[in-house]
C-alpha cells in the first residue's frame, strides 16, 4: 500500500479487514521499497516497527515495545492487510510521500514533454469548442449558419455546489509544499491552510526529510513562494504543522468538516500536487471507513497507523498532505497513503488504482491542536504490548515486554482492567479487531481519558473489561 501518500471500510460495526502485509507508500515522498516483519508493538499508539517511508533509504526494523514506556525505539514494521495484498508479481504497497527531486535538466525535459502533450490536447480540444460555437450546416458548400452561444465559457458562473465551484474556493487555500534535506534528500508534497495565524496542515512524510536542517517552501495556487518551518511532527499519526514564516493577510483556512459523519458513497475531491502537478483536482467518493492502514515512509524508521477513510478519488504520489473535501468544500480528511500494484524495489513512482487512504480530519485536528500547543503529540494507550502478526484473528497480548518487561504494564489501564498476557482482543468498543496494528489504529482515533470497551478471548472463554486509556508524550 502507499502512503499517499499516497506513496498507507465498512463501518465501525463491521469486521475490519487485516492490515496490509507491506507498509503503504506517501504519495509526496520518494518510495522505498516496501516490507514489513512480524512482531511485537505496544498498544499505545506508536507502531510495532518502522514502516517504509517515502524515501528511498529502507527501514531499520526495531524489537516491539511497552506501550506504557516514555520513550519507546522505533517498532518494527507492520503486517499488511489482506485487502492490501498484491497479485502474483505485484509489488508490496508503497507510501504517499514526496516524489523524489530529478535533476534540473531531465525535469525540464519532462515538464517540456508534459507542457508538449498539454498543449496538444488543449488544441483539440479547442477545436472541438469551436465546432459547437461555429457550426457549418451545410457540408455540400451551398450555404452555412452560424450558432453563437449565450456567453463566453469565461463568464459562465459555476455554481457553489459543483466540482468546479468548490475547488475553485479551495485551490486558493492548499499548497504545494517543497521539502529539501540538508543531505540533498526531499521531494515534493502538499498542504492546506488550518487558521489566519498561517499554521498549515500536512503529513509528517512530507516533511520529515526537512524537518530538523533543511528548507521547506510553500508555493500558493498563485504562485507565490513562503518559507515555511516545522511547529511540530507526529511520526505516529503522520500528521505535521508547518508555519509560514512571513504570512500573507486575508489566509482563508479551508472549513473543516465531521469525518465521524461521513457515510459510504459520499462524494469527495482531491487536491494536491501529483508527481509535482500542483493545484490538480480529482473526484470519487468514500469508498470504506474504518480502514485499518499501517504504513511507512522507508527513511525515518517509524510506522504510522490508521482507521482510514478510504476512497477511489485519484491519489497520486505528490498528493500525500492535501485535503480530501466533502462534496460542500469541508475537509474530511487528509490524504496519506495509497495502495498500488505498481511498487516494487527499484520503483519510486507508483500510480493510483482507485484505493487512496486519507487521516480522518477529526483526528488531524486533535493531533495538530496539540502540535501548535506544546510542539509534541500525545498518544493514547492501554499499556501493553501485543503483537503485529497478520490474521491472528484478534490483538494478542504478548508473552513480554521489550528488554524482557512485562507485556502488561504494572499498574497501566490493561492491568488495572485485568488484561492479561495471552489474552487476545477481538472488538474494540463495537469494531471487530483482527491484528494488533488495527488495535493500535482504533486506540489512536481516540485521546487519554477515554473510556473504552474491551472485547478479549481468555481460555475459551470471552469476556470484556473497561479500560480507561492512558496517555504517552513524544515519538521517542
């Protein structure tokens, strides 16, 4: 699957499909290649081990960790969902991330190709325009008409309600965000405007190869550069906050929807920046909620996971951050990840096949609330860890901690529930848990203090307990 990220359904009643076997790729990050290894990871949010970022560098597998610990490494990489799998010789998913810098020259004569092609089909289609505004009647050469249309396609008002009308509201407001490493590493992703102080919404993959001693840029649908920095990154949740350094006045932050509302069959709109087009529009609907999705960017050595929004909108790499609206204009979700058959070792640019991921915005929100807040994400956690084998038919409680540690933290809300390792959990509150990487990704769609219902099996046996979540600050 690809983190469109590009380059990671049903409704929260229903089973939840397995996460996919291969780390989804970021649209708006080179993609590496994906793979995931069987093992353990703590239930508090922060992935078993890392998944395949969008860079090309592979991952460093880690050993699981306690979900209870502060400062836990790197978890290892996630199992992939059935749903996600591949036909024979296809190629493991791949992130949404930014799409590789190419060198000056072959990027010109790639855009020149792109521009040659454009422009062709712009004349054809000119041509075609030109036969409904002057029609000849008569083919023979005896005589001709003409039909004039009411108005010129310029002055033809779109309405509030259609695709056209509501990307043309919200182009103004997303941006395409340039990442460039101090080692030369970046790529190319997008972005939208969260509030009038000039705080924009992304993916943490989009920007991760910026982040600590590089350069990001934020380029409007006008074509005006700002620089940008990084308020703050959740490797978890893939979520970042970047501010632009010198905002302009008059920011308009696109209206944020309720993604807990959102129903199968909606309509959504995609903008972003595939393969470095800026300020594209594509269109589709909610194809699935609930999705469970486990991905990576393939350089930070970090997984990220999910309880998705999926949808057939046409996600690309260079996509990963923009926002996915509803059919009013309001963001529903931000685009992240997509599954595609295309990637493989060796392949850093993986097309859309309809199956595109997005972070509920309701989420992103609490997530990027926090980021501006304290500059840290906060993760919710039941204090255990359990492990990340595929279609174990539950979240099973490990044997042990990492280091040896108690798979169940002393004194954490497992414990205090009376979770036990061994114990394998099947429903969390009314959605059906098949893998330790889906726990995690419902665990996550909530905050510390929540009250949840756990479902688990114990010697045959099945019982439910209460569980009060627990909180972990930092990625680390």
């Amino acid at each position: 699957m690809s983190t469109e990220n590009e380059g990671n359904e049903g409704t929260a009643a229903e089973a939840v499909p397995s996460v996919p076997s291969a780390p989804p790729v970021p649209a708006d990050a080179p993609q590496g290649s994906p793979g995931s290894a069987p093992g353990s990871a703590p239930v508090a949010g922060q992935p078993a081990a890392p998944p395949h970022e969008p860079h090309t560098p592979p991952p460093n597998p880690h050993a699981p960790q306690s979900a209870a610990d502060a400062n836990w490494p790197p978890p290892p990489p996630p199992a992939v969902p059935a749903y996600a799998s591949h036909g024979a010789g296809a190629g493991g998913p791949a992130w949404g991330a930014p799409q590789p810098y190419a060198p000056e020259a072959p990027r010109r004569r790639g855009m020149g190709g792109l521009v040659a092609a454009v422009a062709a089909a712009a004349l054809i289609a000119g041509g075609i325009g030109g036969g409904i505004g002057y029609w000849a009647a008569d083919r023979n050469g005896s005589g001709s008409t003409t039909v004039s249309a009411s108005a010129n396609p310029q002055d033809l008002k779109r309405d509030p309600g259609t695709v056209a009308g509501v990307a043309s509201k919200a182009l103004p407001s997303v941006v395409t965000i340039d990442a460039q490493g101090g080692d030369g590493e970046g790529g190319t992703g997008t972005g939208f405007v969260y509030d009038k102080e000039g705080h924009i919404l992304t993916n943490n993959h989009v920007v991760a190869s910026a982040a600590d001693s590089g350069q990001l840029t934020a380029t409007f649908s006008d074509g005006k550069k700002y620089g940008a920095e990084v308020v703050g990154r959740a490797k978890g949740y893939d979520v970042a906050v970047l501010k632009l350094k010198n905002p302009p006045s008059g920011l308009t932050p696109l209206s944020l929807g309720n993604s807990d509302q959102v129903a199968v069959g909606d309509s959504t709109i995609a903008i972003g920046a595939p393969f470095g087009l800026s300020n594209t529009v594509t269109t589709g609907i909610i194809s699935a909620k609930n999705r469970p999705v486990a991905s990576g960017d393939g350089s930070s050595g970090s997984n990220s996971y999910m309880s998705a929004l999926q949808t057939d909108a046409s996600i690309n790499p260079g996509n990963s951050g923009g926002p996915l609206l509803d059919a009013r204009g309001a963001v529903i979700g931000i685009n992240s990840a997509i599954q595609s058959t295309g990637s493989s070792v060796g392949q850093t640019q993986a097309g859309s096949i309809g199956l595109g991921f997005a972070i509920p915005i309701n989420q992103a929100t609490n997530v990027a609330q926090q980021l501006i807040k304290t500059g840290k994400p906060v993760y919710p956690v039941i204090g255990a860890t359990v492990a990340m084998d595929e279609k174990t038919g539950g979240a099973v409680i490990s044997d042990q901690g990492v280091g040896g540690t108690e798979a169940v933290s002393k004194d954490g809300p497992a414990d205090r529930a009376g979770l036990k390792a061994g114990d394998v959990i099947t429903k969390f509150n009314d959605t059906a848990i098949d893998s330790g990487p889906t726990l995690i990704g419902e665990i996550w769609t909530h905050k510390p203090g929540d009250r949840v219902t756990l479902t688990y099996t114990r010697d045959g046996r099945t019982d439910t307990a209460e569980v009060t979540l627990g909180e972990r600050n930092g990625d680390s």
